[in-house]
C-alpha cells in the first residue's frame, strides 16, 4: 500500500512538472534570451557558437517528465498527459505559434510514446535516453517548420533538449535503483 502511495504521489508531481513546462516554454520563446529577434524569438546559447529559442529548455525538461508520468501512473495518464499538453500548449502559445507549439507537441510526445513504452520495463534509462532523442528531433524539425519556416535554429533546439535530457538521466537512474530496492514496479 506504502508503494502505491508513493507512486501515485510522485505520479502526480511528475504530472504537475510537466504541465507547467508547457506555459512556461512557451513564456520563455517570448520573455527570456540573450538577445530577442525582433517578431521572432528569444535566443540562448546551448554551445559553443550555437542558439536556440529559450523554449528549448522547458521542452527538453518536459520530454524526460512525460516518460516518469507513464512510469508512475501508467499508460493511460501518459496518453492523457499529450492530450492535456497539446492543450495546453494551443491554450496558452502566442498566436503565432499556436498551430505550431500544438502540432509539434502532439507528434513528438506521441512519437516518444512509441519509443518509450516498449523499452521501459526491461531498461529505463535507455528508454528515456532514445525516446528522448528521438522526440527531440521530431519536436525541433515539426515546430520550427511549422513556427518559422525555417530550420536555421535545428542545431541548437537538438542541443539544447538533449542538454535537459541528459541533465535528468542522474535521476532516471536514482529512481529505476530506488524502485528496485523498494520493490516499486512500474505502473
């Protein structure tokens, strides 16, 4: 019973992180940069040499937080987490990004979705790790098609997404050692 409680507990803040990626990436592209294109967006470097729209890193964040949800809470809220997402992000993305944010949300969770769900059972963190790339490159090629027209930024959204991936690993890898001490199984 303690181990359903958890799950559920961590399930619900996992959720909760995720949906607040979603308005905050979207904030982010607008407000937050080194510099700000003027009617385009806001830019930080993710390397040496190479930007991104700031939303980036929300996005990269939301990509690892997704995955933990379905682990947590099962098949069923990881779907429903994409759907809420998508809503979320049409809901609240400037008008000029509206068809793009939700388009390129909808594909990439859903591609991470195929990609995760299959490998999470037997290697958690390499499921994350590949889903991840795999959404990352949906995600930048989709959004910034569909926003700009362009792929001139494509270098630093896979860069700057796979920073935040990578960031998490640590503790996709605490948490798959944890729940096999506790005997915690995946939803």
């Amino acid at each position: 019973m303690e181990n359903e409680k958890r799950k559920n507990l961590e399930g619900g803040i996992f959720l909760v992180m995720f949906c607040l990626t979603i308005p905050a990436a979207n904030w982010m592209i607008g407000h937050v940069g080194t510099v700000c294109v003027p009617n385009g967006p806001c830019l930080v470097p993710v390397a040496p040499g190479i930007v991104a729209p700031s939303g980036v890193l929300m996005v990269g964040a939301a990509l690892v937080l997704r995955d933990l949800v379905q682990r947590r809470l099962g098949v069923e809220f990881g779907i429903g987490a994409i759907i809420a997402g998508a809503a979320i992000s049409a809901g609240l993305a400037p008008p000029a990004l509206v068809l793009a944010s939700a388009v390129a949300f909808l594909l990439s969770e859903f591609a991470d979705f195929a990609v995760y769900t299959p490998l999470a059972r037997r290697r958690l963190v390499a499921a994350v790790i590949a889903s991840s790339v795999v959404v990352l490159v949906v995600d930048s090629i989709v959004f910034l098609w569909l926003a700009f027209g362009s792929l001139e930024f494509l270098p630093g959204q896979i860069v700057g997404k796979l920073w935040m991936v990578l960031l998490a690993v640590p503790l996709v890898a605490y948490l798959r050692r944890r729940d096999e001490r506790l005997g915690l199984e995946a939803a």
